[in-house]
C-alpha cells in the first residue's frame, strides 16, 4: 500500500493552521497512524486510528479522514511544531510509511 | 515509563553483516512479550522505511518485502531485547535504525547509526 503525502514541504508562521494530507492507494479503514520527527531525534506518535490523539499530545493537533484520504491538521503552529510529519498505515503488511511533510518557518 | 534502549552506532565493511539490540524496560507489568516489536530505518536525509516486526510472545515475524532475505528479527524474552540482524550489508545500508513497541510506535529507541563502508 502506498501513501502520498502532500504537500512534501511548506513555510509557515506561528500562529497559522496547517493540514497536510495523506492518500492511500487503497483502503486502509482508518488504520492510520501520525508521526513528528525534529532532526536528530527519533519520531514521535501523535495520531493512531486515524483521529485518536495519543497520550500528551497538545490538543491543537488533530486527524480526520478513512478509506484513503486523511489529514492531519495543526491548528495553531506553536514554535516546537516546526518539524517533519509522516504518516503510517497498519491495515496491512508491508506497513508503509508516507514520504513526509516538512513543515518550515 | 517504558524505554528502549539500543546498541551504539557501529560501522561495518559491504558484505558483513551487523546486529542491532534494542533493550525494554520500565512500564508496568509485562513491557515486552506481549507487544510488537518494530524496526525502522532512516538514510541520511531521507524518510522512513518499515523494515519488519515480531510479536516475541507468539515469535511470528513480518519482513518487509525489499529486505527479505537479508532481515532476520528476533527476541529474547529473558532479557526483554529485541534484535535486528542485517546481512550482506550494502552502502546504501547507511542509516540510523530504529526499534518501536507496539502496534501504534508509540515508544521508540533512541537510534542506532550504521555505516557502511570499504
């Protein structure tokens, strides 16, 4: 299963909203999950189950979508949001990771 | 709070192979047996790559397809570890690896830098 991510980057400034997408080449139900990975460091859970917010995670974050399309949106960039962004399915093996969304000041 | 810890970065020759550990603990009650256990790579500047899992409690193993062959997980339940051994080691090898618990990734290993190299 293949997942594009897009856009691949974007410039933004605190204070904005964003929303990246992710589109499935088939259905994945929503068994999506969402990463955040700052250079250097390993990435982060944000989403699991395409919306569920996992544990310690700002509520500014949120996820949306099932079947093939779904989005991650950041409602209010707050300056430790700059950062890349994949997104992950597990409806199937091989799990698949999206290429990424760098999301830059 | 659960940890993974894995083994240090390691530079290896085109044709070896190496072996990655990745060491749970902390949490409460049973932190490994009962949870999967992914690997994830990362080349320089590139995205992330699933490169397999296994579920120690049954030993049943997926690999992704690209480095069947090549990947062998395994797991020590007696010392809550999870290894990934790669072998026939290519330069395009080079990458951090990474170990994750659970079905959702929702803890991750600090990560191991591998380089390939003649």
């Amino acid at each position: 299963i293949q997942l594009t991510q897009s856009p691949s980057s974007l410039s933004a400034s605190v204070g904005d909203r964003v929303t990246i997408t992710c589109r499935a080449s088939e259905g994945i139900n929503s068994f999506l999950a969402w990463f955040q990975q700052h250079p250097g460091k390993p990435p982060k859970l944000l989403i699991y189950a395409a919306s569920i917010l996992h544990t310690g995670v700002p509520a500014r974050f949120s996820g949306s979508g099932s079947g093939t399309d779904f989005t991650l949106t950041i409602r209010s960039l707050e300056p430790e949001d700059f950062a890349t962004y994949y997104c992950q399915q597990f409806n199937d093996y091989p799990r698949t990771f999206g290429g990424g969304t760098k999301v830059e000041i | 709070q659960v940890q993974l810890l894995q083994s240090g970065a390691d530079v290896k020759k085109p044709g070896s192979s190496v072996k990655v550990s990745c060491k749970a603990s902390g949490g409460t009650f049973d932190t490994f047996s009962n949870y999967a256990f992914t690997w994830v790579r990362q080349a320089p500047g590139q995205g992330l790559e699933w490169m397999g899992e296994i579920v120690p409690v049954f030993g049943t193993t997926k690999y992704a397809p690209e480095l069947q062959g090549r990947v062998t997980i395994t797991a020590d339940e007696s010392t809550s570890t999870a290894y990934m051994e790669l072998s026939s080691l290519r330069s395009d090898d080079t990458a951090v690896y990474y170990c994750a618990r659970g079905g959702d990734l929702s803890y991750w290993g600090q990560g191991t830098l591998l380089t390939v190299t003649a």
